[in-house]
C-alpha cells in the first residue's frame, strides 16, 4: 500500500513482493513466520505491502526486515538497500520526532548558596537512554553482522533474547513476554504511559520492552503465560473476578 501520510510519491520498489513471493515459495503461512522470528504479524504484513505508514519506527524497521529477508534466504543487504530506497523522507523525519525517552527527566541541577547538587533521578534517566541506545545498535549490528543468506537454519535470526539485550542493564527499562494460548484481551502500560500492547490478541508470542513499572490487565488469565525480563510469572496470584491486574517493577 502507498504511504498516506505524505504527499511525497512512493519510489518504485519491489522488495514486498519479492519478500511475500520468497515466503510463498518457502511454504510458509505469515503466522509461521511470526512466530519464528517473534515480529507482530501486522509487520510482517506492512512489509511484504510496503505498508509504510503499519510498519515501526525506521530503526526498527530496517532491522525487522533485514532479518526477514535472511529468514527467507534473500539478499538481506539488497532488501534492505530497497527498502531504504522506497521508505519516505518527510515520513522518516516525522517517525524520528516521535521517538520517546523511557523515562522523563524527573529534576535538575539545583544550586544552594555556595554547593552544587545533582538530582539522582536525572542521573538515572541519561542511563535509561544510555541503555536503549546500546539495546538499537545492538540489534543492528547483529542483523547485518552476517550477509550469507541461510534459508534452512535460523541462528542468524533476531531471537526473544537478541530483542531484550541489556534490558536488565538498568532497572528502569524490562522486556516482557506474552504468550497466547488463544484469543485473549492484554493491555500494558509502561511508567511513561506508553500503550505497549492493547486489545484482544491472537494465539502466539508478542515481546515489548518499556520502562518499569507497567501495569498489566488480562481478561482470561488462563490463556496467558507471562514473562518479566526472562522470569515466569504466577498470574494466578494476581487473579480478581477472572482478570488478572498486577504491577511489573
């Protein structure tokens, strides 16, 4: 699909067809392939569309794709030379302004008379961004680190731990993981008040990152196994009325 966003015109570009007819060919349903590589169906959808406006923010675009391509033993460089190519400037620029710090700055540098004081909460901020930063370059580097296309075996494919890297390096920042046994209704929050993951989700794995604590809320507990940076978690200690409410931290 054409970016709506924009009034920029879309450059001529192959690469979702060439994704979506290797996919094919390998035999392999979207749902599959969702769940090998632990990407949101929809993503994997936005790209074999070129559904710019459905996909993530750029960064995390390009590395997605990349290791798509590699799971379907493609030119990983060359889809994602195509897929910069097609990617909209001005929607790029905008996707960029969107991007949010886990944590706000809680303080500042406060002067008292004759000694300097340094908030403690703003330290801990710069090393939340410091973090998420190590977490970006991180996946990307691993997503170009191997250009042989290797369509039978998966080590070079983005896994649950490569997506939660250095999410323990401070505690303001977690990975989460949900695993759906079947339809079930899961809303996340993080300390920012970012909506993580909303609405009724089909079976599969779905893995976010975002700043502690997050407030979870899922309707039929019993079709959910939840993880909490790579630590199962007893939902049914958190079980009222048939809904479980707790707080991650």
């Amino acid at each position: 699909m054409a970016n709506q966003a924009t009034n920029e015109p879309k450059p001529t570009s192959i690469f979702g067809s060439r994704l979506k007819s290797a996919r094919t060919a390998k035999g392999v349903t979207i749902d599959e392939a969702s769940r090998e590589l632990n990407v949101l169906k929809r993503y994997l959808q936005a790209f074999e569309e070129e559904n710019f406006d459905a996909m993530p923010k750029f960064a995390f675009a390009k590395g997605f794709i990349i290791n798509y391509a590699k799971y379907l033993g493609l030119d990983a460089n060359d889809i994602a030379l195509s897929f910069e190519k097609a990617y909209p400037s001005t929607l790029r620029q905008t996707k960029a302004s969107d991007i949010k710090a886990p944590l706000v700055p809680m303080g500042t540098l406060q002067r008292d008379r004759s000694k300097l004081r340094f908030n403690p909460a703003l330290i801990i901020g710069a090393l939340a961004l410091l973090a998420l930063a190590f977490i970006l370059l991180k996946v990307i580097s691993n997503a170009i680190k191997d250009d042989e296309p290797r369509p039978e075996r998966h080590s070079s494919v983005m896994t649950q731990n490569d997506q939660a890297v250095g999410a323990a390096i401070t505690s303001s920042v977690a990975s989460v993981e949900v695993r759906s046994k079947g339809d079930v209704n899961v809303v996340i929050t993080d300390a920012s008040g970012n909506v993580l993951l909303q609405g009724n989700q089909p079976r599969g794995n779905y893995t976010i990152q975002g700043a502690v604590p997050m407030k979870v809320e899922i309707d039929n507990p019993a079709q959910v196994d939840l993880n909490f940076n790579g630590s199962a978690v007893k939902l049914g200690e958190h079980i009222t009325n048939g809904k479980a409410s707790l707080t991650l931290q």
